[in-house]
C-alpha cells in the first residue's frame, strides 16, 4: 500500500461486508464504500480530470463526503477539504488558489454560488453531493456510472501530493499545506498502532472530515476493519446517545465537545460503560475536564497533538502506557521532534524549559501550495518545520504544550499563555467552558480577559472567578477582567476562536 487511494480497496478485501461507515442515515459496508468511490474515480477521469488535477470537497460530514475523498484519491486527483464554515468569497480564494478542477459540495452549501464556475477560471463543474439543483451535474449520476472490469486505482509515489489542506488565514489569507501520500498512512498508520484500533472498535466522531484530525480517525479506523459512526455535527445529547446505542468502544473529539457533554442534563442517565478509551486534542483541555470525564466513563481520555503541516498527529499516549498527565505524550515514530530556543531555533531549549515545537520528517508538508515564500519561512533549510506551538519536553520524551506563539499575552514584560488559565478555571465549579484573550491596558500593554459559560443553574461572580484564580496562578497571571457569556465563538472543529473573543456581547 503506498497510496491513501489504497487505504479502502485493501480494507475491502479484508473485511468485506462488515460495515464501515454510519452516517446520515445510511450504513455502508467496506465493499460497499469501495464499489462506491470507483464510481467517482471513474466518472472523474471520463470527464477529463486528470492525476495531479485538485478536486474539492465542501460539505458538512456525511458518507458522500468520504466517498467522494477516497473516490478522487483513487483517480489519482489531489484532494482538496474545505472546512465547511468558510463563506463564499472565502471558498472562491481557496478553489482560485489551488486551481480547483471540480467542487463536490452540499446543496446548503451552494446556496448563492451561482457564479463560482465563472468566477475561478479552473473550475470545470459542480456535483452535489445531495443532488442539488444549483450543482452542474448530480451525485447520483456520478454513482450510476459503471465500473470496468480490471479497474484499478492510480498508484502514486509516495512523495507525490494527496491532499491540501487550508490552514486558517489569521494573519491574511489561508495557505495551501500539501501533504503527500506517506504522510497521510504513516500518521494513519501510528495513529492506529498507539492508540489500539481493531476491527472490534465502533468510533463515534463529530470532527470534521475535511480537519486531519477528522481524517485520521476515520482513515485510521478504516485501516484496521472497524466501523465509524460519523456524526453530521456536533450535539452534546446525540453524542450521548450515539455512545450508547451503537455500543461505541471509543469517543473522539475536541476540549469543548467534552465539557459540553459533561454539562449537558443528561450525562446522568448516559450509558458509557462500553467505551475502552478516548482521544483529544485540537487545544489544551483542564485536566479537570479530563478527570471528570475518565470517572464517568472510566475509560482514559487520550490526550494527542497534531496540526494541517504534519496531516494529522505529530504526539499521542500509547493506549496501554502509564498515563502523563497534562501531556500531549510522545513522538510519533515517523516524526522528529524538538523544542527549540525562543530566540534562536536552531538551538535546543533546555529539557522542563518552554520553547517551539519543530518537526522534521516524512510527515512534514511538502511546502505551502504556490507560496514559496512562505515555505521557505516555516521550514528551515536543514527541514526543521516551525509548528508555532510553544511546548516543553521532559527527560522521557513526553511533550508538554504551553500554548500557541500568537496566542500569547504579553502583560508587563511577562509572558503569559492563555491556556494556563483557561486549564486553571476550567476547575471552578460553575465554569462549563471558558477562553482566555487579551485586552489592551495602558500601563501593562495586555492584561488577561477571561470569558465564562457558567453551568445550567449555576450562578458566579466575576469577583469569585479571580479569586479562585489567585489560588493557583502567580500575580502576572491572574485574569484582570471577567466577562459571563452564552457562548464561545469555536471552529467547525469546536476549537475556541481566541481571536474572536473581543467580539463578544455579554447578555444584559
């Protein structure tokens, strides 16, 4: 196997008529999926969509969404996912950037694009997935077309181009991270071996498929023959459900997802016994987050890291080691990592001492799509990838991540990192989900804002909030401010958008 494209005609051979995939109100056997995406490889190159051709996938999570991935893998196409919260000008920038041949798409989400074919030049054609009148063409016809004897899928080098993956454009527009072949099955491989996956698992998920978070839990459960229940979006009470109903083994998902399912009303008639173990990762989570969850589901709750340049995990636990807690655990065997000096990369941070993630290997980005400048600015010339992750690491391998490099608040002179706090008040009684951002302050430069979900019924004042923070944060630390809200702006992955935290309308 030396192509992702690979990934479900070997799973198909092995495992057959077991199902492979619940979603959106379809199961789909192993063979199944595989009959289906050769369907699409095959209506692709009938219509002129040639190996190393983008094509684009924008939809909220459904079995289509997979079938269309693996079917433009196996046409040998570079799969392109687009997260399915960017607006219309945004898609436009990212299929113009790419040079996108064909959008696979959602009919909700075609609304209002009537003129992307005119308006990006490469654009061939539109197929909804749900066969949406506003599409080109529909993806029934797409299916109804006939697979010839002896087809095969397109057999790439291992070095070639799969996918490119967007990363979010804080600073401008977003970049084009291109991840090859060998990276997608080796981070699916190792993600696999680590964390124990077997053809008896059942994976409940609402990540989203077009994240290489999404993409490697449903690629690394495909890879070992067991069964994913992909959930359209994230809800609380259907998580729940969803755990007990199909007797789920393991749990995916991001910090947020977590407090909201252990503050939801009803996490206490919720049926958990059945799962063996969970992951997260996306940011930090409150290791009381984790312990409430692990004495409720009693199964541990793995922590892991990973980011679009390394298309999909760069650290996890194994599942059957000794847990470290507030740890993002160690390397990957296919990645090299290291923490390097603040100030100077090329030299090594002292062991317990912060500074920034690097990676270097066949995981690391092949470059950023048409953007050299910016390839040559976020890999070294000795391949030393910058992650922008602030971390540290221990005598035992194990990593440690502090925060994001542009998330950090500066008050003072001292550097103080959001998730510190947000690990810290997570612990309070009445908070369910809390983000830390900064605030301009004419004498410190940035003081530290917190912003608060309390718990349904739950009442704190801002006064309590800060002084529960004095019994466990230095002075430079403490948030200053403190700010109850309805909710927390968070990305179609369920990761607090910090940047957005300004915005915020407190209720009246």
């Amino acid at each position: 196997m030396i192509g992702a494209g690979q990934i479900l005609p070997e799973s198909a051979r092995r495992f057959g008529a077991k199902t492979a995939l619940r979603a959106n109100g379809r199961d789909l056997s192993y063979a199944e999926l595989d009959d289906l995406s050769n369907r699409v490889a095959v209506w692709l190159a009938a219509c002129g969509i040639a190996p190393g051709d983008r094509v684009s996938i924008y939809s909220a999570n459904r079995w289509e969404w997979i079938v269309a991935y693996h079917g433009a893998l196996k046409a040998g196409t570079v799969v392109n996912p687009v997260n399915v919260m960017l607006t219309a000008d945004e898609l436009r920038f990212v299929l113009g950037d790419c040079g996108s041949s064909l959008l696979f798409a959602s009919g909700e989400r075609l609304a209002g694009l009537d003129r992307l074919v005119a308006d990006v030049p490469t654009l061939r054609g539109v197929v909804g997935l749900d066969d949406s009148p506003n599409a080109t063409a529909t993806f029934t016809d797409v299916l109804a077309t006939p697979v010839p004897e002896g087809f095969a899928p397109h057999q790439p080098e291992p070095t070639e181009a799969s996918t490119i993956g967007y990363t979010s454009g804080t600073t401008g527009h977003p970049k084009g991270a291109v991840q090859s072949h060998q990276a997608v099955l080796l981070s699916c491989r190792a993600t696999a071996e680590m964390h124990g996956r077997t053809a008896s698992d059942v994976v409940v998920t609402a990540l989203p498929a077009p994240h290489v978070y999404g993409n490697v839990v449903v690629n690394s459960t495909f890879l070992v023959g067991g069964t994913v229940v992909l959930m359209e979006r994230f809800d609380p009470a259907a998580a729940l459900q969803l755990i007990d109903v199909h007797q789920a083994t393991m749990f995916e998902g991001v910090p947020a997802m977590y407090s909201m399912m252990l503050s939801h009303p009803d996490l206490a008639a919720a049926s958990l016994h059945t799962l063996t173990r969970c992951t997260v990762g996306g940011q930090t989570i409150a290791s009381a987050t984790v312990a409430a969850w692990q004495a409720k589901a009693a199964a541990p709750l793995i922590e892991l890291w990973g980011m679009t340049e390394l298309a999909g995990l760069g650290t996890t636990h194994w599942h059957d080691g000794l847990p470290v807690p507030g740890s993002i655990g160690v390397a990957l065997d296919c990645v090299e990592l290291r923490v390097a000096d603040l100030n100077d990369p090329a030299r090594d941070a002292a062991v317990g001492e912060p500074g920034e993630l690097m990676a270097r290997g066949p995981l690391v980005m092949l470059e950023y799509f048409g953007n050299p400048a910016a390839t040559a600015e976020a890999i070294e010339a000795d391949g030393w990838m910058h992650t922008g992750d602030i971390a540290s690491v221990d005598a035992s391998g194990h990593y440690f991540v502090v925060d994001r490099r542009k998330d950090m608040i500066i008050t003072g002179g001292y550097n103080v990192y959001p998730a510190e706090i947000e690990r810290v008040l997570a612990g309070h009684p009445a908070v369910a989900l809390v983000a830390v951002g900064p605030v301009p302050d004419p004498v410190k430069g940035e003081l530290a804002k917190a912003y608060v979900v309390l718990r349904e019924g739950v009442t704190a004042t801002e006064q309590e909030i800060v002084d529960y923070s004095r019994e466990h944060l230095a002075p430079y630390k403490r948030p200053r401010k403190v700010a109850f809200v309805l909710a927390l702006p968070q990305t179609s992955t369920g990761k607090i958008m910090r940047r957005e935290l300004i915005n915020l309308v407190t209720p009246g």
